[in-house]
C-alpha cells in the first residue's frame, strides 16, 4: 500500500503534542489539534505561536491548525492520515483513547503514540489488528521544533508500509533524523544516554571523594570524546535531577535482569539529598552549577561543593591529552574517563541486536540524540577498538557482544570503505542503508 500523509490529527496538547503540531503546521500539514478542553487546546495554541521558541517559525502557519476537544471532537480524525497521539504517559489513559479512537479513523491512515518510556506492545495488548497492523512509536525529542532526532518503533504486528510512511515522512517532510529502534524501554538514545549519566553521577562520586574536582569531571567527558561542552553534571543540571529520578525509576521497574543499568537506577546519598531539598538544576536556579550576579553587574558561576555542602567559584581546567585515548591512561583521569566512558561504550556494544538491529542506528541514535561528534561505534574506531578488547581480556571481562563479533570476524574495525560499509551481527559488512534528513546524518 502506498500511503501519503497531508494532514495529521494530534490528540494532546502539552509540551509534545503543541510542538508536533506545530513542526507539522510548518511545514504546511493540514492539523487538527485535540486537548481535554476547548481552553486547554487553546492554550497550545498559543504556546506554539509564542513560546521560547514558537513551535512554528512563521506565525501564519499556525493558520494551519484547527482546534477542538477529545471528548466532543474524536471522530473529526476520520479525515486525517497521521493520528499521533501524545497525551500523557500513562498506560491506562493512552489505552482508553486507543479504544475509542480506532472505530472512527479511516482505512489507510497510520497512527503513533509519542512516548519515551512505555513498550507498544503494552499499549496495544489486545486491540484490534487493523491498530496494531497500522501503529507505531514516533519518540520525538524535546523540544521537537529544534531537536534532530526521532526515534521510529515498530511493534510485532506493525507492518512495513507503515514504517515507510511514517519514516518518510518525518524524515523528507518533517526534516528529522529518523532512527530505527526497537520496543524495549528507553529505545535506543536514552538507553545508552541514561545509563551514562546514572552510572556516571555514581562513579563520579568516587572520584569527588579522592579529591577530584566536579569541573574536571565535566572536561574528561565532553572534549575528549566529542560530547557537548555541558559534560555530566552540566547535562544533568539542564535535564533536571527530577526528571532523573523519574527516569531511574522507570528504569528499576522495566530494565531486563542482569543489565548492568540496574545497579544505577538510584542516586549516591550526596545528589540524593540534593533532589530531596529542591536543587534541581537550571530550573531551581542551581544544582551541581549556578550562576551569580555580582553588584557590578557581571555573572559568576559556581559549582557546589559536594564534600563540603557549600558553593565556590567555578574553576577552568585545561586537559592534557583532550583524545579518547585518555581512558586508556594509568591515572586518575584515565580510572575516571574509562569508569564512566569506557563502561559506556561497553553497554552500547552489548545492546545490539537487543535495542537495534544494528550499529548504525545506535550512532546515529546518540549523534542526533544527544549531540555526540561521534557515535559509540565510530568513537571504539577512532580509539582502536582492539586496544578496548586487549584492556577487557587483561581484566579477565567478557566482551561485550558487538565486540566479541569484531573480534571473531578478524575485523580491526566497525565500519570501513570510508564508513560506507559497517559490521553487522553476522561478522559481516554491509552497505551502510541511506539515511532520512538532516544532512545524511
């Protein structure tokens, strides 16, 4: 079947469903915006047109959007081809409006729910195969309008036109990065990404305790392995040591056993009682980092003091050896880099074929997600993954499954031919498949 999508009914409007809806009115999608009161849709409204920033970038598309209720306009979607639903993650609630909205659509048209956290295969347990032959997960990342990547799920019954339209469309029309995962919790970004900033607050503890400084912490993990300047308490102020919690807590009920995330879905006592007084991050005015404005005017930034409870003026550091190899080093920086990179890149390569049939989308996954220069396959070339292997078999560790391919396949790296080929779970390489917008990724 080939299905075109030209209109799109999202049914929710808070923070996701205002800004899907306004990243389809700009790009000349004819939308029908669903909230639980005419008030409420109207409030969603005005967001996309004047929030920080707008969800649409000219004010006249949001022309494009018509209003109404979930309860007294659901069976409007009967002329619309996408049905994208982003209400609240709730299992029940999503279920109940899956319920009620599957009699009114018309054949052909396609249907997602936009969570982060909760499987499809729970969500559509039980209702009827025409929904569960036309849905699937479309994870945009927050906020939509200026995040690249969208994370694209199938369930077991979904079929593969399904798939093609969606990822079509959101990637030609819409202009996201569309990445392939699976339905396991967290899909593939925030898997990996969660799992280092859990891990990584615990193992940065330890180094806090020997005397290493929180702003070293944040250099060895950001320039070295091409991650965004913010590090890892700068990530995690800007996220929210809140959403954390949330986010470990889901993680501690839905991780598989045996994941070595399971043993980080909690917080050390120190950023514990941290959460527990209110200091948050960026939006309580501080938590690892704030800024201070002086009586002249200009700003300070300081960094708390986890041993000593208290606030003191930020310090700069200059990195030696700014490279991934830094993890491969006999010192305290190398100890702390390969703790929490090394650790990491480890996990990744142990997660395929669980979370992606492939390394490829696992890069592109972490690139677009999380603003990695490089992927966790392209980052274990450019260090030499042989060098990871050989610092593993030392230590007596099992490798990690897509580490144990290389090395059976006699392969010094995961991609080569200039990165057009990549290795695949089999030992072998192919072709690495055409990617959606933007720029190829």
């Amino acid at each position: 079947m080939n299905r075109k999508i030209n209109s799109v009914a999202v049914l929710g409007g808070g923070t996701m469903g205002a800004g899907i809806a306004g990243l389809c009115a700009q790009h000349n999608c004819r939308v029908l915006l669903l909230d639980i009161s005419q008030a409420a849709a109207e409030s969603a409204l005005e967001r996309i047109r004047t929030g920080r920033p707008p969800a649409v970038d000219d004010l006249e598309k949001a022309a494009n959007i018509t209003l109404g209720t979930l309860d007294g306009d659901l069976d409007r979607i009967r002329d619309y081809d996408w049905i994208c639903e982003a209400v609240i993650e709730d299992l029940a609630a999503k279920r109940a409006l899956f319920e009620r909205l599957e009699p009114l659509r018309k054949d052909g048209s396609v249907v997602s729910t936009n969570t982060s956290g909760i499987p499809l295969q729970a969500i559509t347990e039980g209702l009827p195969g025409r929904l569960r032959r036309d849905i699937a997960v479309t994870h945009f990342f927050n906020p939509v309008k200026i995040m690249r990547l969208m994370e694209l799920v199938p369930g077991a019954d979904t079929r593969p036109d399904t798939i093609a339209t969606l990822a079509d469309f959101c990637g030609q029309t819409l202009g996201k990065g569309v990445v392939h995962a699976k339905d396991t919790v967290n899909f593939i970004g925030n898997r990996i990404g969660c799992f280092l900033m859990l891990m990584g607050l615990h193992k940065a503890d330890g180094a806090l305790r020997d005397g290493m400084k929180a702003e070293r912490i944040d250099a060895l993990m950001s320039t070295p392995f091409g991650l965004p300047p913010t590090g890892l308490f700068g990530l995690i102020d800007l996220i929210g040591l809140d959403v954390m919690d949330l986010v470990g807590k889901n993680l501690a009920i839905n991780l598989p056993a045996g994941d070595a995330g399971r043993a980080f879905t909690g917080f050390p006592p120190q950023v514990q009682a941290m959460l527990e007084r209110g200091q948050l991050g960026r939006k309580s005015g501080g938590g690892f980092y704030r800024m201070q404005r002086l009586d002249d005017g200009s700003k300070l930034k300081e960094t708390f003091d986890l041993g000593a409870g208290e606030w003191r003026p930020a310090e700069p550091v200059a990195l030696p050896d700014p490279e991934p190899g830094i993890m491969l080093r006999d010192d305290a920086d190398g100890e702390l880099a390969w703790g929490i990179m090394g650790e990491t890149l480890c996990y990744a390569a142990g997660l395929v074929p669980e979370i992606a049939d492939d390394i490829v989308n696992i890069d592109r996954a972490m690139r677009l997600g999380f603003a990695w220069r490089q992927g966790p396959f392209e980052l274990l070339d450019a260090l030499g993954a042989a060098r990871l292997i050989e610092k593993l078999e030392a230590a007596g560790r099992e490798l990690p499954a897509m580490l144990g391919v290389l090395k059976a396949a006699g392969a010094e790296s995961f991609y080569r031919a200039g990165g057009s080929e990549f290795l695949g779970t089999d030992g072998q390489f192919h072709p690495v498949p055409n990617a959606s917008t933007p720029e190829n990724q």
